[in-house]
C-alpha cells in the first residue's frame, strides 16, 4: 500500500492531541469489546476506525454501547472493527490508544468520523419534527459554527494515528447523503432533505480539508449513494421516523456493502 506522509503542521498538532488526550484521561472514549490485550493477539491487517458508519449502525442486529453489526464495511473487509456509536475524533483517539498494540501492526486504517463533533444528533432531534422551525434553524447553525473547526481536529486525529501506527495507509471516508429528491417528495420532506443533504456536503468538505492537510487520502461515497437515499425506490438509508431508534439515518445492509464496502476496497488497492 502506499504511504502518504503528513505534513510538518499535522505533526505538530499531533502533539497536541496527545497531550489533550492525557489531559481527557481517556474517560471519555466509548466502550469497546476488544481490550488492549485481546487485540494483540489478533493477525491485524486493516483496522476500521470511527462512529457508527464505521461501527455498521443499522445494518442488522446490533447492542449497546457502540451498535456494530456484522454488516460494517471493516467486518465485510475482513477487518478489525473499533466504530463505536456515538464516537467523536476525541474518542476515537482513546480508543486508538487503548489498541495501540493492534493498530502498531496495521498495514491499512480507515477512520469514519466527525459527523458527532458537530453536533448532526442535534439537528436530527431538532429538524425531524419541524424542519421550519426555529429550533432546527439554530442546531443547524451551532452545526456551521462547529464545522469550522472539524478540518483541524481531523488533521490532528490523523497524525495522531500514524504515530501509532507508522506504516499503515489511513484513508478517511465521508457522509452519504441521506435523501433522495423526486417529485413525489412531500413538500415539508424536501425540506428537510434540503438541509440534511445540504449539512452532508458542509460535513464532507470539512472532513475532505482535514484528510488532505495530514497527507492521507479522503474516500468520498457521495455518489455511491446517488439514487439510493430516504424517498427513493430502492434506499440504502434507514428511516422509519422514531428517533429513538438508532438505526435512522445510518445505511442498511446494502448501503454498507455497496456503498461503503466498495469504495473503501478500492481507496486501500490504490
């Protein structure tokens, strides 16, 4: 696999991350079922690292905490899966170093993050019930605010995982859209697609800058994705409108295995 080396920058800011990691404890990484001691012992090739889009959320049956399903896109490439539901870039740092033995083996990592470090549970809670409301006006804005700083906490996740893991190649996936528009959208939904599709575009874009500015490769599934979100004939999104079930908003089983699946293989042949 091809390496790309960070810049002196992300280095830096690499430091730093391990520094605010100290200081955080690591309390705040969400639990995970492999320990430190049972990861070592595995033949670690490729490690998934991330949220519940890499932890497989909503692809089939899952359990609390971190909701992985054997449909995630690490465990479909034969994979060690490390999502957890929930996770930030502060969080997935954590549970970076409590598997650094695994990762210090790993040839190649994909990391899915960000979309919780800018508050997406927020909108989602504000924006289903009234998407014209005033309510779903602010999360969406504390949403813009908070992405200004995404590009440099990805930067900085990023360094910090090649420090554990050197010669791995990271590549950085994106946010599907999550609707499909057609003229049979009820108006209000369009609506709502509007500004969900919309905040996945804002949220790629960051994700996208923090990539390239640590030197690693950014995996867009937008495309992938096209035809195939909430509203179309054949969605890959799941949505059955109760937010308190964790599987909306997250890709089924075929959207994980043809969305997320195939382009993440071809990223780490690259």
């Amino acid at each position: 696999m091809k390496t790309h080396h960070p810049q002196p920058r992300a280095l830096t800011l690499a430091a730093s991350f391990a520094a605010m990691i100290l200081a955080f404890g690591l309390s705040g990484a969400p639990a995970q079922a492999a320990s430190t001691e049972t990861a070592a012992k595995q033949a670690a090739v490729y490690v998934g690292l991330g949220d519940s889009f890499a932890a497989g959320t909503g692809g089939g049956a899952s359990a609390p905490p971190c909701f992985q399903s054997a449909a995630a896109y690490p465990t479909l490439l034969a994979g060690t899966n490390l999502g957890c539901f929930g996770a930030t870039t502060i969080d997935v740092a954590g549970v970076a170093t409590a598997n650094a033995a695994l990762l210090a083996g790993a040839s190649d990592i994909s990391l899915t993050v960000g979309g919780n470090d800018v508050g997406t549970g927020a909108v989602t809670a504000a924006c289903v019930p009234d998407p014209l409301g005033a309510a779903c006006a602010a999360a969406v804005e504390a949403t813009r605010t908070a992405l200004a700083q995404l590009p440099a906490k990805i930067a900085v996740l990023v360094a910090y995982l090649r420090t554990l893991a050197p010669s791995a190649d990271i590549v950085v996936t994106g946010y599907p859209r999550l609707f499909t528009i057609t003229s049979t959208t009820p108006p209000q939904q369009q609506v709502l697609a509007a500004t969900f599709n919309s905040m996945a575009d804002a949220l790629n874009a960051a994700i996208a800058g923090g990539t390239r500015a640590a030197g690693a490769r950014f995996v867009d599934v937008t495309q992938r994705f096209i035809d195939h979100g909430i509203g179309s004939d054949r969605p890959w999104i799941n949505f059955d409108g109760n937010l308190l079930n964790p599987d909306n908003f997250h890709p089924n089983a075929a959207g994980y295995n043809n969305g997320y699946r195939t382009a993440v293989n071809a990223a780490l042949k690259k």
